[in-house]
C-alpha cells in the first residue's frame, strides 16, 4: 500500500575542511521504502540502517560507494 511522505535526501560531504552537505526535499507516493532507497542506488554497492522514531519517521542511514547518505521519510 502506498503512502504519500516527505523526503529529505542529505548527501554528506567527506572533504575534510568543507562540513556542507547537499540537501534535496520533495513529496512522492511511495509502497515501500527499502525499495525506493535501494533504486536511487542501483549502480552502486549499498549498505543501509533503518531507523524508526517514536513519532512515525523513518531514517534510512546510507553508504553507497562510500558516500554517507540519509533518507528521511514523514508520512504526509
């Protein structure tokens, strides 16, 4: 079943003298969210955490190529 979440894409920057970090937003109907996470990834290795918050978010802690990336998903 698909549902409509807020997500917060960070991309974080490994540059030792730059803490910056690319940030995305956007709002998308979504069944499951592994599978979302795992098909903006597919060229590349993959390693991911899920976390889940009291409040319904859902945080996916990625490392793909070893890039730190995290999703985060508010239900809408």
């Amino acid at each position: 079943m698909e549902k409509e979440y807020e997500v917060v894409h960070e991309i974080f920057n490994e540059c030792a003298n730059n803490q910056m970090r690319d940030v995305f937003f956007q709002e998308a109907r979504i069944g499951n969210l592994e599978e979302y996470v795992r098909a903006r990834h597919k060229d590349k290795d993959v390693e991911l955490t899920r976390e889940d918050l009291e409040d319904g978010t859902v945080i996916y802690h990625v490392n793909a190529g070893g890039l730190r990336q995290r999703y985060t998903f508010s239900e809408v």
